[in-house]
C-alpha cells in the first residue's frame, strides 16, 4: 500500500514510526493523521500520513501541520488547563469549592432546578439534596461529579422555547438538572460525563467576564503562541484543516461537511495538528507540576 507521507524526524525513530502508522492506517482504513514525537522538549518527529480528504476522485495529502479534529482530547489539554489556570489566577481551590447549596460558587442560581429534578425522582429526594452540596469544581474535572453523558440541546430548546441558536449552556445545565439523574454520591466513583466539562462554559464566564472561547484563546492560547494553531471547529475551512471523515455501514470513511463550533466546545470541539498539541503539552509540562497536570486534566 503505497501512503503517502510528509516532514521531517530523526532517522531511526522515523522508520519505526513509518511502519507502525502504515500498518494502522491500512488495518483501520484510516484517511489520514498526523503524528508528533518529543523528548526533553525537543520535537523529534513531525509527519502527516495518508489524506487530508477522500472523496471519489479527490484526494489531498495529509500534511503535517493539518489539522484534525481533537474531540475529547480537548478536555485534557485546552479546558481542563484553562479551567485550572483561572481557578488558580482567583485563588481558588478546586478541590474545596463547591458549587451548590449556601456556599456554593452559584449560589441558589440553580437550585430551583435541583427542586425540579429532585421531585422528578421524588425516592432519592433527602439523598440528592445532600450530594448536590458535595459537589466541587475538582469533582467536574475528574468525572466524579454523579453526572454522566452530554447536555441535551434539543431537549433543552424545546424546554426554554427558544431556537437552537439562541440557546445558552446555562438553559443546558438547567434541563439536565431537571431530567437527569445524579448517579452518585459525588467523589465515590467515576462516571464519564461530557455535561461536566460542558459545564465549564458557565464557570469560565462567570470567573473571567469573558465567554470560555475568548478566554480560552485570549488568556490560556495566546500566552503560549498557539492560538492561531489550536482553534474551534468551524463551519469555513482553510487550506490547514483536514477533512472530518466517519465510518459508514460498511466501515468505509466517509467525509463529512465542516461545521460550527457549537455548545458542546468545551467537551470536545477543538482542532489542531499532532505538533501543535506536543508544543502546548510541552508548555504545560514547564509551567506546572506533574501533580498540578494530574488535577487539571
């Protein structure tokens, strides 16, 4: 199978990897990636593999600054750290702040929803209340919250009466504490949630004034240069965004049309090469410790 690459590595590591991503790519019927290596630092291997876009007779080459969709990659290495950055910037202690009941971060904002939801599932009444005080902003980024999946946006909507566009992740938060259930006692254990990281969308606004993208772009990316490089997924591609792609029924990538960043951007809506994720994880490897780095994502 001939797969086309591009850039540059050192040699002996760059045969190995060679062999590796061709063997990936061919067994998984990959279009394309991109591939970074460091060590100490010090960018080691950069390449693109494969195709930025198949599409019939259209084929482009992956190059190695192309950027792909990161998905939840996104928690670990753009919300999760500015979320950290911030709380820090505010003295805040994630592990101690909670974010409901009387000294919570929002107060009684939303505790007519918890009511709500708590009358929804009127036998875990005197239970819910209580964990609901327990919850802290460390407990949103370790998954550990009692919330589990994503928001539901339609859902949400149609709750509010208003359009897709006009929609906040606040309403979001809203319907989920209205129609969810809290899984358990917060802390006790692990339960994926996108909602939980979602959720920064609110706490980054209310902490900085500004919106999560403007902060995230503004006070986390550009200090470290790379805010043209890591960017929201958007509707209007360039020359350096790769093709998004699925697999259909018969496990064929399948390309798929760019689209605007929506309310689920803290979850899992970023961009970005391989080499420009290994610079930002490089310059949050010098910034904090790997304890710091361990709470943050």
């Amino acid at each position: 199978m001939n797969i086309p690459k591009s850039g540059e590595a050192w040699e002996q590591l760059e045969k190995k990897v060679d062999r590796f991503v061709e063997a990936l790519i061919e067994e998984k019927d990959l279009p394309g990636i991109t591939v970074a290596v460091t060590q100490g630092g010090r960018l080691l291997l950069s390449k693109g593999y494969g195709y930025a876009l198949v599409d019939g007779m259209r084929k482009f080459p992956m190059k190695p600054c192309s950027h792909s969709r990161i998905g939840s990659v996104t928690k670990a290495v753009v919300t999760g750290p500015s979320a950290y950055q911030l709380a820090k910037s505010k003295n805040i202690d994630l592990k101690a702040q909670r974010l409901y009941g009387p000294d919570g971060f929002f107060g009684g904002m939303f505790d007519a929803d918890i009511d709500i939801g708590i009358k929804t599932h009127a036998s875990k009444s005197d239970q819910w209340r209580e964990w609901y005080r327990k919850i802290t902003m460390q407990h949103l980024l370790d998954h550990r919250a009692g919330f589990a999946g994503s928001g539901d946006t339609e859902g949400a909507a149609k709750m509010f009466g208003v359009s897709a566009d006009q929609l906040t992740y606040e309403q979001v938060h809203r319907h989920f504490l209205r129609t969810r259930e809290l899984l358990h006692e917060p802390g006790t254990d692990y339960e994926y949630s996108n909602h939980g990281f979602g959720l920064w969308t609110v706490l980054i606004q209310k902490l900085s004034g500004k919106s999560y993208l403007d902060y995230v772009l503004e006070e986390y990316l550009k200090p470290m240069k790379l805010h043209n490089a890591v960017q929201p997924e958007r509707a209007n591609s360039n020359s350096c965004d790769a093709y998004n792609h699925k697999f259909n029924s018969n496990q064929k990538p399948e390309v798929l049309p760019f689209k605007e960043h929506g309310l689920g951007l803290a979850a899992g809506g970023f961009r970005s090469s391989a080499q420009d994720l290994v610079r930002l994880t490089v310059s949050l490897d010098k910034k904090y410790t790997t304890a710091e780095l361990d709470r943050a994502c």
